[in-house]
C-alpha cells in the first residue's frame, strides 16, 4: 500500500506541527485491522505497528495515535510528548519502545477506531489501525409477575424482564419451560454512546406451573436469570380455587432473582 501524508489545517495550527493523515491509495491489499475489546474501568493496551531497535531511541521518531482521524490522543515528537487530548489526560501512557498506548480507566467514549502512525526523518514508518470496542456489565436481569386476570381455568400473567446500566445495546431472549419465546422489549439510552436499560414483557394465560428464563446478551457476553412459577391454584375442585384467590390477597404475587420459586 503507498501512502501520502497530508496535513489537516486546524490539527496542525493547535500543534504547530504537520501532523497528517495518512491519504492510502488502494495500491495491494490493506491492513487488517486488529479488534481489542475491554470493559468499563479496566486498562487496555493498544499494539502498534513498528518496535525502535534498542540502537535507537524515541528521540528520533514521531509517533501519532490518532482516533477517529481527527482526534489527537497522543503525540510525541524527538523524545517529548507534544500533544495529549483532554479526555485523556492522566488516563494515557505510551511505551517507549513498542509505542503500545495504554488507556485506563476505560469509557463507554472510548470506543472507537484508532491509529497509530509512526514517522522517522520526515518518513513514515508505517501506521496501524486498532478498532477498540468497550463494554459495560448489564445488571442481573429481574423478572417479575404480575396476575392480569384469574379464573379457575386460566391465570393471565403479565411477565416483566429488566436489566440497566450496560453497553452496547443488548439482545433481550427467553425460555418458557425450556422453549425458545420473544420478548416485546424496549430499550432506553440518552445516546449511543450512554448505557441502556432493557426491559421486556410477556403475556402467558397460565395453565399448570411455569419456569422462564431472561437472558441479555451484549458484545459476546449475557446475563441470565430463571423464575419458577408454581401454579397453585390452577384447580379442578371450586373450592382449591377459593383457597388460591385467598392465598394471592394476602401475598400478591411479585418474584425477582434467579432460579426461584413464586407461587400464584
């Protein structure tokens, strides 16, 4: 791949430096880009692409790590740092020998694609892109029940599943004994790049004792939580119905936590 430096104004005038873009011609194939993936509050590293030989020292390169091509993290020129962001300054470092950017502690914002370009007498050395993805725990999923209506026969049950606090926007799937049903969810987020909260809901005419499971999946990861409904009062005489309706009065029927155990 050939490419050619250019110098965006607005970057160079804040730094008083020509610190470019690297412009690639589509000459051969590119480079693929490497996936680093943290979480929320870790340290993460990300490589670069060219080590200085141990003859050598910091002082005579121009390193960039750039984000999303025009947000300088971090800038080093003949040894000095020149250039730092602040969003993250005191949350930087740079290794001086394999120029490896560390970032802690990790933000939802920082998600992004970075690049780290390396440059020696007026020469570019080489440069590398890092795709960065961040993640934030989801809570565990609480699921509760609410009766809608009752009969001897049938109990409607509103099922309710929520989760918050987590990153990126999460899959939302569940079990009825042990078969595979869909949640009507809704997600709520001030951004897209602000946590979510994630709840779904279920509507089940309930004939004989249930057990369901929400599960919230996000960027490889997934929380679960399982509720056993005991259908006690789904009845074949009147007065077993009788005892039920006095039983969900006194105690009405509200469950959260994994694998417990609610009776209706």
């Amino acid at each position: 791949m050939m490419c050619l430096p250019a110098s965006p104004p607005a970057l160079a005038l804040r730094l008083g430096l020509g610190l470019f873009v690297l412009l690639c011609l589509g000459i051969g194939q590119a480079m693929e880009k490497k996936v680093v993936r943290s979480k929320v509050g870790e340290k993460v590293s990300l490589p670069c692409c060219h080590r200085i030989p141990s003859s050598e020292s910091l002082h005579t390169y121009r390193v960039y790590w750039q984000k999303n091509i025009t947000e300088v993290v971090l800038a080093y020129s003949e040894g000095n740092m020149i250039s730092s962001h602040e969003r993250y300054q005191n949350r930087t470092e740079m290794d001086p020998w394999n120029l490896t950017l560390w970032i802690s502690p990790m933000e939802i914002l920082d998600n992004g694609s970075y690049k780290c370009i390396v440059q020696r007498n007026s020469i570019v050395v080489c440069d590398q892109s890092v795709i960065l993805f961040v993640t934030a725990d989801f809570s565990k999923p609480n699921i509760t029940a609410e009766v809608a209506a009752d009969s001897c026969d049938v109990t409607e049950m509103v099922i309710t599943c929520s989760s918050h606090g987590g990153f990126p926007k999460p899959k939302i799937s569940g079990a009825l004994n042990n078969m595979s049903v869909e949640w009507n969810a809704n997600w709520v987020s001030e951004s897209s790049f602000s946590p979510y909260n994630v709840t779904g809901k279920l509507l089940l005419n309930v004939t004989k004792d249930v057990d369901i499971t929400c599960s919230v999946e996000y960027n490889g990861f997934s929380k679960s939580t399982s509720l056993l409904i005991i259908c006690s009062h789904c009845c074949k005489h009147q007065d077993s119905v009788e005892d039920g309706v006095k039983e969900y009065t006194k105690a009405p029927m509200s469950s959260k936590g994994t694998a417990e155990t609610s009776s209706i």
